[in-house]
C-alpha cells in the first residue's frame, strides 16, 4: 500500500532505493530544490507504510523560448516529465502509472498541449511502461544522452522523445504516427 503526496526537501535524504538504479539519474541539491519550488504539484512522491520513498516524478512546465517560435522544432506550452523511478521492490504494482496519470492530471488542469519525456533507446521496461500508458514516439534525439547524463556508468546513447496528447489537442497535432523516422541533434532541443 503506497501513499502519494507532495515531495517535501527532506525526502532528499530518503531517494536511495529508487536513486540507485541506473536508469533512475541523480541530481545537484539545487535541481531538485528548483522542481519544488517552481512546480510543487508536478512533484509527488509514494512511500510506504514506513515512510520510505518507493517512487517520485519530477515534472514541469515550459515552452521553448520566443526566439525560436518560427523553429520547426519549437515546443509549445507542455508538461515535461523530467524522471519518474519506482523502487525495484515497488515495481508492477501501478505505482508508476499513478504517479505519471497526477502528473496528466496537472498538465491538463495547466492547459498543456501534451506531455514529454526523453528515455534511452535501450530502456525497454520504460518505453513499454510510456507505451502502455498512450505515449509514443515524436522523435530521436541522437547521442541525446552524451552530453546530457549524468551517470557516466551508461554510455551515450540516442533518445526516444516520447509523447502524450493532452485533453486541448483534440486534433492530435502535436504527435506522430512514424516518430522513429524524425531524427534531430541535441542543439535542436530547448
Ligand atoms: C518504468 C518504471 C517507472 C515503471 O514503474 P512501475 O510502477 O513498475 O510501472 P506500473 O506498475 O505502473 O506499470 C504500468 C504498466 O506499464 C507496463 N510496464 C511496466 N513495467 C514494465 C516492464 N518491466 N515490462 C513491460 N511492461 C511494463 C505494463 O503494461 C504495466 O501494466 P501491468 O503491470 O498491468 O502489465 C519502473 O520500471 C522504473 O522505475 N524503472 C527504472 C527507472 C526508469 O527507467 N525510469 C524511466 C526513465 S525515462
């Protein structure tokens, strides 16, 4: 039995059992202090009964800046979902799926074309897990994970930029069907 509640500063002493998987990146103090402060409600967490953390999502909103608005890649107003983890011991009980519907649940009520995410092309639990959860794939962003990561016991690799239709794009304008075949650089993501 979890419960879900907002990410308060101390949980930072209490993220090593979802932190120490790999696919799960760890932070500076001050990047998650900034998700906190700028959007509380897109930052939950799950505990169990004994108040240990068993998953988070961190997520927030944004568009690309106005310089780039007559960009093809420009992004118009969205929620990002910067990490979702679930503790290995927690997993394929629903808790993901729960923390990332609170997340869609924010983004509609903050009137979010959709929802994105990056994930590894090698992160074949997570893509199935977006999968099963309506997203798909928008674009590759190539050796995304090169400059980007964190963890230097993973080598570079391309990401997936996965993709979700929230309630406002009723035309579906802002997904692809063949999203595998659009290949962009990291210099073309803001
Ligand atoms: C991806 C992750 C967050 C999923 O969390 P979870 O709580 O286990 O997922 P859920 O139980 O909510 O799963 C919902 C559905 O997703 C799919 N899914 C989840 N894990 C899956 C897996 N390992 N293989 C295939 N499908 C999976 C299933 O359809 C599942 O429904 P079902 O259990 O009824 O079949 C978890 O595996 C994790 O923390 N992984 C490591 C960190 C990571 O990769 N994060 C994403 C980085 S972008």
């Amino acid at each position: 039995m979890a419960n879900f509640r907002r990410f308060r500063p101390d949980d930072l002493n209490n993220l090593s059992k979802c932190n120490l998987d790999p696919f799960t990146e760890t932070y500076d103090l001050s990047f998650y202090l900034q998700y906190y402060a700028k959007w509380p409600s897109l930052f939950q967490v799950a505990e169990d009964q004994d108040g240990n953390i068993i998953g988070y999502i961190m997520g927030k909103l944004e568009s690309s800046p106005d310089v780039y608005q007559f960009s093809e890649h420009y992004l118009p107003w969205h929620a990002h979902i910067t990490a979702v983890t679930v503790a290995p011991e927690a997993r394929r009980l629903g808790i993901g799926k729960l923390l990332t519907q609170q997340l869609e649940v924010a983004a509609d009520a903050n009137d979010a074309w959709f929802v994105d995410l990056f994930v590894r092309k090698s992160n074949h639990k997570a893509i199935a897990f977006y999968k099963s959860m309506g997203y798909s794939v928008f674009r590759v962003v190539r050796d995304y994970y090169g400059d980007h990561s964190s963890d230097r016991t993973l080598s570079s690799e391309d990401a997936y930029d996965m993709r979700k239709p929230m309630k406002r794009d009723v035309k579906r304008k802002h997904i692809r069907a063949d999203g595998e075949k659009y290949e962009v650089d990291p210099c073309d993501v803001w």
